[in-house]
C-alpha cells in the first residue's frame, strides 16, 4: 500500500503543536542548546514545536503578521500553547532606534490585541504564555553597536518598564506569564551570565527560559500520546498491519 492510501486509510496523523511566536530570541532559539530546541527535544512524537520567530520585530508587526501564522479553522486546531515573546525591539530608545521603537503604552495595546485574536481563533487565554524582554547588559550591548558604527540603543531601565507592562497585560488578560526580566535579576544576581552579546542569550540563559517553559508546559504535555507504537509492540511478522492497526483476518 502507497503512503497516501496508507494515509487515507488509517487517518493522517497530526501531533498537538506548540507555536512560539517572537522576535530574534524565539527565531535563534533553534540553534544548538536553544530554549526551543529543548521543547522540541522534551516533546518529540508527543507535539510538534513549531518556530516562528522573526527577528528584528517589534510588537507592531508582530500584531499584523500574527493571522498569518495562526488562522481559524484547521490551522489553529490542536494548538497546545502559544508563546509570545516581544519587547526588547519595542523597548529601544526612539532617538536611537526609530524603526523598531513602540511606544509603551502602544506596546502593552499590541500585546493585548494579539491575546484578542488568539482567543477569536479557538486559542483560549490559558493556552497563552507571555514572555517578558529578558534584563539588558548595557555594556555588553554597548560594544556591538559601536561596533556597527551605534550609539547605545537600549537601556535596561526601560526594558523593565516594557516587562512591567507584559505582566500587567497578561494580569488583566487571565494568561500566564515568565517575567524575565525580574526573574534574572532576582536577588541582585549578575544576570550577565544568561546573555551572549547583551540582549540575545546564552546557552545558560537558553536553559533558564527552557526550564520556566517547561514547569508551565510539563503537565500540559503529560497525558499526551506518543505518535504511533513503541518499536518492542511493533508485530514484526505483520509489521503493515501492526503500524496502521489494521485488524489481522482470521484464518
């Protein structure tokens, strides 16, 4: 039997999917050790892990490309959570970075209207994670935009104020949140050690946002099937039959 007679026959197989949405941080977090990375790994033949990062991007954007990416119907079905990790763009200083800077009350308003259009594609609020911008290393980042020819771009004060404004959001929306932000700089700790050039993450930091996923998708995820038999229930002697569960005739 063909693959799509098989598959017609025995019904396609779709796994549940995790979708995370975000700018460079959730783009990158596919690389070796990355936070999504570690998701996809954690879940493999359970769901599917599904990254749509964009680099560069601001909430702005994100707002009027998001029904792009997740739309009604068969596209939003079985979708196990959504990520949505924006701020550190948003939170740029005007004057230095125009393009990507969004004003924080405008920047709380985006958050807000893309929380609305998942909910109006069957995506309930709970099924949502906001993440707030991670702390940002002035001096570290500093040195990569004089680098390309920059003035500092970004001040860690303000990004604080942007995740100030993603918690409250997610308050008066009923989603879930990861602060970041305050989380990495809990006790006064140097924070440095999670950022690899100053905002963007480093194998430490990829871990810590990893394990705070997980403790919010962990019992989400634990009643999930595995995709198809273990290979030890595979019947060798009727491996077609035993893989697509059609009943073995009688003799």
């Amino acid at each position: 039997m063909a693959l799509t007679e098989a598959a017609a026959a025995g019904g396609l197989l779709l796994l549940p999917r995790i979708v995370l949405f975000g700018d460079s941080i959730t783009e990158f977090s596919f690389q070796d050790k990355g936070w999504g990375a570690f998701l996809a790994n954690r879940l493999a033949r359970k769901c599917d892990v599904l990254n749509r990062g964009l680099s560069g991007y601001n909430t702005r954007w994100g707002k009027i490309v998001l029904p792009r990416l997740i739309s009604k119907g068969c596209n939003a079905r079985d979708i196990l959570a959504v990520t949505v990790f924006f701020g550190t763009n948003d939170s740029a200083l005007k004057d230095e970075n125009p393009k990507q800077h969004v004003p924080l009350d405008e920047y709380a308003d985006n958050l807000k209207s893309m929380i609305r259009y998942l909910n109006s594609v069957d995506i309930s609020k709970q099924d949502i994670i906001l993440v707030t911008p991670p702390p940002l290393h002035e001096a570290t980042w500093e040195k990569e935009c004089v680098a390309r020819g920059e003035k500092l771009n970004r001040l860690n004060s303000v990004t604080g104020e942007y995740a100030k404004a993603c918690v409250k959001v997610a308050e008066e929306c009923g989603t879930d949140v990861i602060d970041l932000w305050t989380l990495m700089q809990k006790d006064g700790q140097d924070f440095c050690c999670y950022l690899s050039d100053g905002i963007h993450f480093s194998e430490k930091g990829n871990t810590f946002l990893a394990n705070q996923l997980w403790t919010l998708l962990e019992k989400r995820s634990s009643t999930l099937p595995e995709l198809l038999s273990c290979w030890r229930d595979v019947d060798h002697l009727n491996t077609e039959a035993s893989l697509l569960g059609i009943p073995t005739a009688k003799k």
